[in-house]
C-alpha cells in the first residue's frame, strides 16, 4: 500500500491544476484552457492505472471493491473520450466546445472522489 500511495504521489506531484479545474457556463474554451484540463486529467489516469494494477493483486482490500473499481475505470473511459475529442478539436479549431471541457473536468472531479485519487486510502 505504500508503495501505490507513494507512485500516486508522484504522478500527482505539483498538478494543483487538479484543484483548480472548474466547469465553464459559456459556449467554449481556448486550446489553452483545454490543454490544462487534458494535462490535470493525464496526471488523474496516472493514478486511476497504479490504483488498478495495485487492487489486481489485492482484491481482498475494501477499497478495492468491485464498484470502486467499475467507478474508476467508467470515469477514466470517459476522461479519455473527452480528451481524445479535446486533442482533435485543438488541432483543427482556435476554440474548444465548453461540452467537451466540461466532460472532461467531470472525469477529473470524479476520479478525485474515488479511492484512486489518494492510494486507496479512502
């Protein structure tokens, strides 16, 4: 366990972005803007990939239940979807749809509320 809780610390090391994301209320974000929650997600599926290769030998863990781990690998999924979309739409437009930034803020809030966010340790 504390070798999870030290991996997940350093794949979230120096990422406050990850506290500092919020839903936007208007129609869309700059590449900028979207490029940031992208970066904040990435350090998020870090931490969601150790916690499930961490629970893969350690199932017998609380926090390793199946619907911690249904719930991480439905927010990852959808986090990916998101900043796949997100990475298609800078290349090709100087704005990102709110939508898409905001789906994939949620992935982020949602990882941060499951027991892969700090370790298991939830």
């Amino acid at each position: 366990m504390k070798k999870l809780a030290l991996i997940i610390a350093l794949a979230l090391g120096g990422c406050s972005t990850l506290t500092t994301l919020q839903q936007v209320a208007g129609t869309a974000v700059t590449p900028t803007q979207a490029l940031v929650a992208a970066n904040a997600f990435d350090a998020a599926e870090s931490a969601a990939t150790a916690y499930l290769v961490y629970c893969k030998s350690n199932l017998s863990n609380a926090n390793c239940s199946v619907s911690n781990r249904s719930a991480v690998i439905s927010y990852t999924r959808a986090g990916r979807a998101a900043r796949n979309q997100i990475e298609t739409a800078i290349s090709t437009s100087s704005t990102i749809p709110a939508t898409l930034y905001n789906a994939l803020v949620a992935a982020v809030t949602n990882l941060k509320a499951t027991p892969a966010a700090n370790g298991g340790a939830q």
